[in-house]
C-alpha cells in the first residue's frame, strides 16, 4: 500500500471533540442512506469506528467488520460504550450469523479491495430482499472528469480550512484503480440498478436495493 504525502501539514480539527475529515464527512451521507426502520446493519471495513458508533444510536444491531486488527481494536477502545458487535475478517471470506442484513455500508473501502466487482456482489449477498448497500469510495483521477476534479479540490481545500483535519489511523491504498466511469460499468454488470454519483469533495456514492420486498 502507497501512503500518499500531502505538500504542506493539514491544521488540526477547529474542535477536538468533534474531529472531521471527509471519511466523517461522508457517514452522514452513508447514515442517511440507512432506512429509518433497519434493525440490523453491517460495515464493511469500519475503520476507526466512527459510522459504526453513529449507527449504533439509532439502530438496534451494528455488526463493524475490518480485518485490521489493531484498527479494530482502536476503534472499539475509541467507542466502548457503542452498542456495536466489533467484527474481525476478511469481507470475501467472513461468514456472518443470524438473519440477513437490513442495510450495509462502507466507506473508504472498496478501493482497497482487487476485484471490486466480486466485493460488490458479497456485499449485496448479505442484504435482505429489499435491503439497501451504500458505499462512499475514492476513484482515480480522469482527464475527462477534470472540471469535477478541479471544483472537487477547492471544495475540499475550503472544507479543511473551515474545519481543520483529523487524520485516521487506518491503512492508505493509494492511488484508486478505477475511476469513475469504470467504476460505473463495473457496478451496472455486478448490481444491475445500482447508481454510482459523483460527490462534491471529488468522491463516488453507490447505492443499490437488493430486489424483493
């Protein structure tokens, strides 16, 4: 894995007891994605925990799943009184118990994984008919995506400067693989109906319903 080296320090979060960085930023887009009405979700690499404990307030069972094992550990030292059941595995490999999944998400993820198409499907094999995938990811710069990129980086440039940065402590895979367009084909083959959207920080939204009711 490359850990990307950024030009100049980024400042410290405005509030230390409220730290930001787009990975945060992007929970609330992924807990709003979450029905109202779930009962049981699933994060699938949940990192430093932080969408995993936002869950676990409004949800009754929060399965976080990551196969780091020292993040994981940090994550639930970082939230100990969080109802969520801290899961060590592989996502290809893990095998869940009980009943399917109301809703899964991931953020930061899917571009860490070698065949995405293939980790799309897992995910979607976990959900309830009617259950709902949501996935914040990074994608790889395009030419032809280049006024999308250039307003991405001044909005992420403002929202650093308004809110300072709180640097995560999980592993970097850097570059992403696909970009956006690629990304797109790969999640029509795997999840017909899906939507893959652009974000305004220079990030992609997919979300997907599984079929069924």
């Amino acid at each position: 894995m490359l850990r990307r080296r950024w030009l100049k320090p980024r400042p410290e979060p405005r509030d230390p007891n409220r730290p930001w960085n787009l990975n945060i930023e992007d929970d609330a887009h992924l807990d709003a994605a979450v029905p109202a009405d779930a009962r049981r979700v699933l994060e699938v690499g949940c990192g430093d925990g932080f969408l995993a404990a936002r869950l676990a307030a409004r949800v009754d069972e929060v399965v976080a799943l990551d196969l780091d094992a020292p993040v994981l550990e940090r994550a639930r030292a970082r939230f100990p009184d969080a109802r969520v059941d801290w899961r060590l595995g592989d996502l290809m490999t893990w095998q869940p118990d009980g009943a399917p999944f109301d809703a899964v998400v991931s953020n930061a993820t899917l571009h860490h994984l070698p065949d995405i198409g293939a980790a799309l499907r897992r995910m979607a094999g976990f959900l309830r008919p009617g259950g709902v995938l949501a996935i914040a990811t990074f994608v790889r710069f395009e030419v032809r995506e280049l006024p999308w990129q250039l307003s991405a980086l001044a909005a992420r440039r403002r929202a650093i400067r308004r809110n300072g940065w709180w640097n995560h402590s999980a592993p970097i895979a850097w570059p992403p693989r696909e970009g956006l367009h690629r990304l797109r084909a790969i999640a029509a083959d795997a999840l017909p109906g899906s939507r893959v959207t652009r974000t305004p920080y220079g990030r992609a939204h997919l979300h997907w319903t599984a079929p069924g009711s």
